[in-house]
C-alpha cells in the first residue's frame, strides 16, 4: 500500500480556488401586513398621501423571508430598500444554489426562478406534468437546487452580473400580486466576492417596478410602486460620491405594467449607452451602471405619466462623507422609557471646559421622514469639565405622541468654553446622532429631507 504524507493528503482535501461553492438559503412565505405609505405622507411633495390612496395604504400580503438557519427562528437582516421583495439569492456562475422553503402561509406555495438551471423536481412550478417541488401545502418545507450555468451568467457584452426573478407559480397571477417576488443575482465566473457580490461595483440596488391591485382595479386599490413603496417611502437609496453603483431593474405585472426608470441628477450605462431612461415590460430584467458624482438628494421614477400621478417614485441620494469636529458626544438617551421626561447625557470630549451649550433635534417618524417641531432646541446652562458626562433631563411628551415618533436626531447646535470661545455646526449631516425606539432599525449613512413645522399661532 502507497502512503501519501499528511500535508500531502491535507492539500488534496481542501478546496481548490476558484472551485464552486453551495449557497445556502433558508426561505420562508409568510403573511403579512404591507403598508405601501408607512410614513401616512407622499414625501416627495410634503403632504398628505393623496385621494383615493390615502385612506388605506395598508394591505395583506405573504413574502418570501429569509432565515439564518432550518430552524427558521432567527431573520437575517436585508437592506430596508428592498422593500417587499424577497432576499437576494446570490451565486456566481458554477455554483450550485440550495434553498430549503419553509411554507408558513395559509395557502399552497412554491419558489419557482428564472435564467438558472434545474430539473423537474426543482422547477417550482405547477402544471402539468408537475416536479415534486411544484406545490408546497401550508406548513410544509422543500429543498430546491438550482445550479447557475454559463447560461445563467452575464454574456460577453453584458456587466459583470445580471439579475433574474423569482417567484411563487402555484397560482402566479395571484400570488406575485400578492408580494411573492424576489431578485436572483448571478455574477460572472471569477469576478465575484465571497458573498456573490461583483467585486468591480460598491454598491447595488434593486427596484422592482410593478402595479399592485388590491380591489379588482379600482382605482383606490392600484399602487404603482417601487419594491412595494409609493410617494417616495421606498428607504435606503443612499449612496457615497465616487462609488460605482449598480441598480437592477425589474419589471412585473400585466399589460399596464409597462415602466420607464429615470434618474434625476445623474446618467447611467445601459445596454453599452448612456441614458437616463430604461424600458421595462412585464417580466423583464436590465442592469444599468452609474458613478455617483453629483451629491444632493434626486428623483427616481417611472416616467409613464399615469405612474407618475400614481406615486410611482422615490429619492435617491449622493452625498459626500463628512468629519465631525463636536466638542461634545450624546452617548445616551431616553425618548420612550419615563413618561413626561426625556434624558440626554452628553460627554465633553474636548481638553476644554465647557460653560453653556444648545441643542437642536428633529424627529423621525419614518426612515424617510424628518420633520423639525416649531421649537426644536433646548439650552443647557451647566458646566461640563473635560472627559466628563452630563445627564439634561428636559419635560417629555405623553406616551401617544412619543411613541409615535421612530426615532429622534440630535444635534450640537452651539457650544461655549469657558474661555470666551465656541463651537457652532455648520450642516445637519456633519455630526447628528440618531436613537431608535426600536433597536433593529440599521443606522442612518445620511439624514432625510426635511419636513419643517410652522407655528400655529
């Protein structure tokens, strides 16, 4: 018998670079509540959500949710821009995709994707003759492998990843209609990240643009949204100036469904041509690249006019990473724990004392809400040494009014040493703090537009 030395055998053991990989996902249906408009506001132009939207935003729906692990216990984080649709699933081409479906909805569902490969029992879709994965009963799991071959990936003109659907195809009118959509990227071989990602882009977005119908075409319940947002409530299109960003464009829906993507502000690479705007038709799929190069807060919508008078838009920003010079740091808050008192300790974190200080907040009554009260500051006449922490304790609003608000930005508006001299802030973005009601709100890169309060009187 030949013997093999032991870092011999260990070599042959590990996996060769380059050598696929098996994604993981653990994807669950669930139902849900959807609020098209959580804000209650049409952001884009400062008022109320317009008639016939406005009296209901808030809808039933069931997405696709993913999990950490198959106990389906613990959610894995997704970027708040996704909106409605479900996780991204990731591969580059080689790799075999494995997603265990976890069917917790009250009706039968599948997972059914486009441009990969797979066999019958893994087609996810119901007719006849139908795969094994084709229908999965309330309650009950199946396990999919897909495998993303050179088909699935970018062609030799194409970026250097593309963007797929999938989707439910038990009832598919039924069920995309009802939220059961989500994006596959695939990047081409040898030019992804570890995650999948395509290693020549920063930042990506996707933005599917789709009509819901939620009242057999009534007017009332058509919401032309982007990711399941209308009236500029879509969170999260941030990104830094100089970033190489990526949008993935998707279009759903039947033959109103027709969309046109435009960019206020900026240009993108379309189908190796510079444009503004995109064509999408009903279960179409496009990437389009752009550098972020011109800072400032800009539209993004469907250019159909119908749409448009529908909400079918959002904001996206560029803005340009800044230092904060504050003398002093909040490092703790308290909005929402003790009626009719907020708490705020502030930390001089300069080799100063300081003799006086004013701070400015606004409140957050969604991610993409800020909206400054009449009287937005409060003046502090303490004396903080260097190094040391000061608890302001200040009245509070009634339980109601204070849980109502998501989250509270503060600001150092003006500080005075003892010295004679001061500090002032010069731009809101420069060193604000925002404290969430809710811990899993993800931080802030940039403040929102802001909403400012007139005085009643």
């Amino acid at each position: 018998m030949r013997l093999f030395p032991l870092a011999a055998l260990v070599l042959f053991l590990l996996p060769l670079p380059g050598f696929a990989a098996i994604r993981q996902y653990y994807i669950a249906a669930e139902d849900v509540t959807w609020n098209f408009a959580p804000s209650g506001m049409d952001l884009m132009g400062g008022q109320p959500i317009p008639l016939p939207w406005g009296p209901k935003t808030s809808w039933k729906k069931t997405r696709f949710i993913e999990y950490t692990d198959s106990t389906f216990s613990v959610r894995k984080p997704q970027p708040q821009w996704l909106g409605i649709l479900g996780p991204i699933i990731r591969a580059e081409v080689g790799d075999e995709i494995v997603v265990e479906f976890l069917n917790r909805s009250s009706m039968p569902h599948s997972i059914h994707p486009h441009g990969v490969h797979y066999d019958k029992a893994n087609e996810g879709a119901l007719y006849l003759p139908s795969g094994a994965g084709s229908r999965v009963p309330p309650g009950s799991r199946y396990t999919y492998h897909w495998f993303a071959d050179e088909g699935s990936g970018p062609g030799k003109d194409d970026p250097s990843s593309l963007v797929w659907w999938y989707h439910s195809h038990v009832d598919p009118t039924t069920e995309i209609n009802g939220g059961l959509v989500g994006p596959i990227i695939i990047t081409a071989k040898g030019k992804a990240r570890g995650d999948g990602s395509p290693k020549n882009i920063d930042r990506e977005f996707v933005a599917a643009f789709m009509i819901f119908d939620e009242m057999g075409g009534k007017d009332a319940g058509l919401f032309y949204a982007i990711n399941g947002y209308i009236f500029g409530n879509l969170p999260g299109l941030v990104m830094k100036n100089g970033e190489r960003v990526r949008w993935y464009l998707l279009g759903m829906g039947n033959e109103i469904d027709v969309h046109t993507p435009h960019w206020h502000g900026s240009t993108v690479t379309y189908a190796n041509r510079h444009t503004d705007v995109v064509e999408l038709l009903p279960g179409s799929m496009a990437v389009a690249d752009m550098i972020a190069g011109n800072p400032g807060t800009w539209m993004f919508h469907c250019h159909v006019a119908d749409h448009m008078e529908g909400g079918m838009m959002a904001a996206y920003t560029i803005y340009q990473p800044q230092q904060c010079s504050s003398p002093i740091q909040f490092v703790a808050a308290d909005f929402w724990h003790t009626p009719g008192k907020f708490r705020i300790t502030v930390k001089n974190v300069s080799s100063r004392p300081i003799s006086k200080l004013t701070v400015n907040f606004d409140h957050l009554m969604s991610r993409q809400y800020r909206r400054r009260p009449f009287d937005n500051f409060w003046n502090w006449n303490t004396s903080i040494p260097p190094g040391e922490e000061k608890t302001f304790e200040v009245p509070g609003y009634p339980g109601n009014s204070a849980n109502s608000i998501l989250g509270w930005v503060i600001f150092p508006r003006t500080v005075f040493f003892q010295d004679g001299t001061s500090w002032q802030l010069h731009d809101d973005n420069q060193c604000f703090q925002v404290f969430w009601r809710d811990n899993d709100q993800p931080p802030l890169e940039v403040l929102p537009q802001l909403f400012v309060e007139m005085n009643e009187d």
